[in-house]
C-alpha cells in the first residue's frame, strides 16, 4: 500500500519499533505504519509469530521476552517511533495476587518502555523528530477490581509518558498515550475466562455487565481503530499533541 493509500500519513524513510507486534493492537499497529512507508521492527516474545508479521509488512522480526531486561539493549536504537505496547494481564483478589506476578507485569509494562524509550532519545534528538506512542488503557485513568498489576502499571505508563513530554519537546519528540477500553484481541479473549471465574459470572454475562457496563458504546473496541489513532499521533498534524492521554473508550471516562 502507497503512503497516500495510508489516509496521507508518510512515514517513508521512518524506522518504526512496535512491541507485542504479532498480535492484537500491536499487529493492527505495525500493519498501519507499515502502510504509511515505515519500516517496522516488530518486537514478540512469540518469535515464529514475530516472523510471520514481520514477513507481511516487509518488516523485521525480533523474538524477545521484554520482561527480562537483559534483552532490550539496543532493541530500539535508531527508531524514530516507538509503539510501547506489549503486555500481559493477570485477574486476582489482591490477597491472592502472586507477587511474582505482580513484579513481572511492571518490569514488562513500565521499566521495559523506560529502558526503550531511553535508548531511542539521543537519536531522535539527534534527528530532531520522534514520536513515542504507549498503548495505555482506560484502567490508566480509572482502577477495576482484582487487576492490581495492571492497572498499577498502566498508571505508571502514564506518568513515564507525560515526563518523556516533557523533556523531549524541545528536541521535536513527542510522547502520547492511547487509552482503549476493551479491544477485540486475544489478550482480552483471556480476560473473559478469568473474570468469569473471579466473578462467578458466565463468560457472556462478563462481557455485557463488566466488560461494557461502563461504556455508552456498547461493542469492543477494534484493534484498527487503535491503530488509526496511534498513526494520528505520527502525523504532522499532531506536532503540537503530547504529554496527552486519548481515550477511546466509548464514553466509558465520560462517567
């Protein structure tokens, strides 16, 4: 697809690096910017899936566990936009959460962007541009029950991204996050199993009385949508958009 195809967005000659890239919101992601002329670095703990995106948007492939550090070195050296999305959700009473689990969830979901965006900066200074995109979630501005991790996370996430504004506006880099209610993805497929035993509820109940009870829009967000906003933030009519927090929630926040 033609850079004007992509709805006007030109990335030609963009190094593009989308983390959770094999699938859901990161898959929809690199596939946008790919679209728009970016050569996207598609980043997966899931290597044979990484392949396989990588292979259709003529990208390249990186098989690493984000949550250990050790494999991020270098990772988004030379990128002028990264998309911090990858993540993992785990549904517990707090009483019961592993904090294993717990610690996890934050190295992969708040130091993993930290120890990337870290390492993309002294480029993008350099180049003089850089537009830095967190896949938040509405639960980075509002808290749900026996989501501990996450939505300590995702708070966190916030407040790294207004910072990364912050010190990199005088430099043309910005730093945005994106603030989905609950995507049509697998992660979110998952969700419905666990919640429905948290809950006691059958899985469809989940989805109509937890999932979209908030939401004046009453359907999940789909993983394309995400990704038109993300390739917003990337357009040279959001140069003046950072330190912002999108939600597409479905009036969810509105309450």
């Amino acid at each position: 697809m033609t850079s004007e195809a992509a709805g006007g967005l030109d990335l030609t000659g963009r190094r593009a690096l989308v983390t959770g890239g094999a699938g859901g919101i990161g898959l929809a992601c690199a596939r946008r910017l790919a679209a728009a002329g970016a050569h996207v670095v598609v980043a997966d703990i899931d290597g044979a899936a990484a392949e396989r995106a990588a292979a259709e948007i003529g990208g390249t492939p990186v098989a690493a566990d984000l949550a250990e550090t050790g494999s991020l070195a270098g990772l988004a050296s030379g990128v002028d936009v990264l998309v911090n999305n990858a993540g993992v959700q785990h549904v517990a009473p707090l009483e019961e959460f592993p904090p294993e689990m717990f610690a996890r969830i934050l190295r992969l979901m708040v130091e993993a962007p930290f120890r990337l965006v870290r390492d993309a900066l002294p480029g993008m200074y350099e180049r003089g541009w850089g537009r830095v995109v967190n896949i938040s979630s509405v639960h980075g501005l509002r808290a749900s029950p026996f989501k501990a991790a996450y939505v300590t996370a995702k708070h966190g996430l916030e407040g790294l991204s207004k910072v990364i504004a912050l010190e990199g506006a005088p430099h043309g880099v910005t730093s945005n996050c994106v603030n989905p209610s609950y995507v049509r993805t697998p992660l979110v497929e998952g969700q419905i199993a666990d919640q429905a035993r948290a809950h006691g509820l059958e899985p469809d109940e989940v989805v109509e009385q937890i999932m979209l009870e908030r939401a004046a829009v009453k359907r999940l967000v789909e993983p394309g949508e995400v990704a038109e906003l993300v390739a917003y933030l990337c357009s040279p009519g959001a140069a003046m958009l950072t330190g912002a927090s999108l939600s597409l929630d479905g009036g969810w926040t509105a309450h």
